[in-house]
C-alpha cells in the first residue's frame, strides 16, 4: 500500500457526478492505424515503467486516513484500450466532439484511473490516440513524463523489459484501517522530522516564511467575487476545441517585443478571451479575467515521478486593453511581480502543511474549495512537452493537443502544450453553457497574426 500524497487526494476528494478531474491529450499519428493488437502489445511491454498503470484506489474506512493505492489484482489490459472511429467526413469537428463526449465520462474507481483509446477513420490516411489519466496519478509535468514513456522514441525500439509483476493481495479492511492509524500516529514525527534540518538554517527558514507571509497576504486580496457569465454551477458534459501556433511564431513575438515564451502565450489566451467576452456582449472597460497558472515545483531529480508536485499563481488576464503590445507587456509586468510576490511559495507550504492534516478535514476542504469557489474565472496551464517526435507501434505523432478539466464554477478552461516546434492550446467547455468555445479558439489564432504583424513592424521600426 502507498498512500496518496496531499495534492493527489486533493483530486481524487474534488471529484464528483459532474466535476472530473481527468486530465489527457489527443495525439494524431501518421499512416495507417496498426494491425489488431499491435498497440496492446506496445502498452503491455510500458506497464513494467509505468507501475501506477496497475494500481487502483481504496478509501480508509471512514475516512480517516489518506486513500491509497494498491495492485489491481484483477487488472485488465483490454479493459483500458479502446477502439472507436469518427463517421465521415472524419474531420475536426467530428474528432473534437468524440474528445468531448470520451471526456464526459467519469473513470471508474473499480479500475486502475486510466483509458487509451484508438481513433480511426480521420482523413489523410491518419489516426490518433486518446489517452485519459486521472488528476491523482500526475500533474502536467508528469503526464509528460509518461507521455515519453508509454510511447517510443524511435520506430523501432528495443524489446520492452522483462515483466515479472505479480500482484499483492488486496489489503483487508482491518489492513486499510492499521495502516491508516500508523500514517496518523507517524504525521507528527514526520513533521518533526522534516523542521529540524530547518532550525538549522535559521535565514533560510526566516526567508521562507516571510515569503510565505508576503504571499499569504497578497492572496487575501483576491477575495473578489466573480460576476462574469462564465461562473456558474457544470454539469457532467464537455465540449473541447482546438488553437495551434508555431514555438518559432511565439520566439519571434518574444524576441521583438518582450517578456518570456509564457508572458506571450498568456497574451494570446488573454486574446482569446476578449474576442469571446465581446461576442457575448459583455463590458470589456477595464475588466480582467482572473486565472490560476499552475507552476511546476518538480526539480530535475523529481522528473519521472507520477504524482502532483506543482503550486499555483493568480493572474488576472487584462481582456480590457486593446492594443496588443500593451496587452503583452502588461503580463509581463505583472507576472514578474508575481513571482516575486511569495504566492507560490505560500500555496506550495499550505500544500505541504495538509499533508499532516487529518483525512476527512482534507476530503471535506477538496470538496468546499470545488464548489463554493467563486474568486476565479478560469484555469491556465503551460506544459512543455518533448521536442523529439514519439512513436506508437511504428507510426509517428505529428501533432498532440492537451485537455484539462473544468471544475467547480469554471466554464471554460485552457491547456497549452508544446511538442516538435509546434504549441497547441485545448480549451475544455462545458457543453450547455459554451456552445460558443470555438470563438475563444479562433481568438488565441487571431491573437498569434497580431502579435506577428507587431513585431515585424517594431522589426522594420
């Protein structure tokens, strides 16, 4: 048995009928779909990499200790891959709604949190894969990482490792309920533990706490109700739409007028957004849309862990300002302040501290924060993916486009992932409240042309 750690559980307590915390991508690959079975030996030589792949969950008995995962022994290959093809004419729209309506669905808990599915029948001689990951196995960083490991990164890789997993036996209820009481007799002594190399490093643990404080702070000032027409109570259903840009497009911008790779990719969002909330009418004058922008805390040496390791910074998107350059480098002001602030800081040690916190506070705060959250609007996420082509049974991917769910009072999120020179944004809606996602979509590509246009005039300036 392993138990979840605080963000994991986090994800896996947020969940309910209608908010799904999977998060996933589309992978479109070229030539021919492969032969029957062809990708289910490809995924059975991975599992041996991916041990998680083959653990299912079990609550505490009454909640009062951390969930935890342990082997699946009735596990099923078969049961995780699946096959579907679109109906002709097989092109975008029919492929995004497929993304939307596989998205809709919930993962079982009886089951390892994962799905793989084929897609046949896009056009071009095309195919893709669809992979489903629940939010408690890995955060952006990781579902890279196990990207890179579930596919190949040559056409013809080495025979898989030997595979020897035999599965422990499913733990009894009075096996759940003592190890649960030994993690909650062994918090205080891990906590202990854990201060006393700080105490010995009294600037460093005096630095960390100010910077706490300074963001504890600054975060107390976020505490403004929303009353856009994007915050309102989801239900189950999703619908899911699709931007593309180049890395070389987003370099350029960057190099001629400014700010980081991230600083132009939110100015793009932040397009997108503006061109959404003009079409529905709404007062732009002066009106930001607040996000959270997860920030990755994975240190190299952490790189292929598949667990949730990341904090969070609240960005308020400027959609009032009209002119692109100002737009852009109002981000980037901003985003330098807020690196500054100690609001990373702070939400990673409240992170930390909830891990010594009793389970079923922790369930009952994961499942309050997802609900009654009404101070912000959307969530942005940046990934960097590979930049080396991957490979599944022989056939490479030439495109991949990210998806991460909509929770709470969110309508609309956005994930942005870049792979072989190419960023792509996936932006997840939900279906009855955004029948009009693919505006916002056709804004991030609008915004690319602008920024584009604006450099090469500050170019030829």
């Amino acid at each position: 048995m392993e138990r979840l750690g605080p963000l994991d559980a986090f994800f896996l307590e947020a969940e309910d009928a209608a908010n799904h915390m999977h998060i996933g991508a589309l992978g479109i690959m070229e030539g021919p779909p492969p032969a029957s079975g062809a990708l289910e030996r490809l995924v059975a030589g991975k599992l041996p990499l991916v041990p998680r792949y083959r653990h299912k969950v079990r609550l505490a008995p009454g909640n009062v200790g951390r969930p935890v995962w342990i082997d699946d022994t009735h596990f099923d290959l078969t049961y995780h891959l699946r096959h579907t093809a679109l109906p002709p004419p097989g092109g975008d729209d029919e492929l995004r709604n497929l993304m939307g309506r596989v998205m809709s669905q919930q993962l079982s808990r009886q089951r390892p949190l994962w799905e793989m599915w084929v897609i046949e029948g896009l056009p071009d001689d095309r195919w893709a894969v669809l992979t489903k990951v629940h939010h408690a196995i890995v955060d952006g960083i990781a579902g890279t990482d196990l990207m890179a490991a579930v596919f190949d990164i040559e056409p013809e890789p080495p025979p898989p490792p030997e595979d020897n997993w035999s599965p422990a036996p499913e733990p009894s209820t009075l096996d759940l309920a003592l190890h649960s009481l030994g993690g909650l007799l062994a918090a205080p002594v891990e906590r202990a533990r854990s201060v006393v190399p700080m105490l010995g490093r009294p600037t460093v643990l005096v630095r960390q706490l100010v910077s706490a404080a300074r963001g504890l702070g600054r975060m107390g000032g976020l505490l403004r109700p929303s009353e856009s027409s994007m915050m309102r109570p989801i239900g189950p259903h999703r619908r899911w739409c699709t931007a593309s840009a180049t890395l070389a497009d987003v370099k350029t911008i960057r190099g001629e007028l400014g700010g980081t790779v991230n600083d132009v990719v939110l100015a793009l969002v932040t397009r997108g957004w503006r061109e959404l909330l003009q079409e529905r009418g709404e007062v732009l004058d002066g009106r930001v849309v607040r996000t959270v922008v997860p920030v990755s805390m994975r240190s190299p040496d952490e790189r292929g862990q598949l667990d949730n390791r990341v904090s969070v910074m609240f960005a308020d998107l400027p959609v009032g300002i009209d002119d692109p350059i100002e737009r852009l480098s109002s981000i980037s002001a901003q985003l330098d302040t807020l690196k500054g602030s100690g609001e990373i800081e702070a939400v990673d040690s409240a992170m930390v501290a909830s891990d010594y916190a009793p389970a079923l506070p922790h369930a009952l705060a994961a499942r309050t924060l997802t609900h009654l959250q009404p101070f912000v609007e959307t969530i942005t996420t940046n990934v960097p993916g590979p930049q080396f082509p991957l490979y599944a049974a022989g056939r490479r991917m030439v495109e991949a486009f990210p998806y991460v769910p909509i929770v709470g009072r969110m309508d609309l999120t956005v994930a942005i992932f870049s792979y072989i020179g190419q960023l792509t944004f996936g932006v997840t809606g939900e279906y009855d409240h955004a029948p009009d996602i693919d505006v916002l979509c056709a804004g991030i590509e609008k915004g690319v042309q602008e920024l584009l246009d604006a450099a090469k005039e500050a170019d030829a300036g």
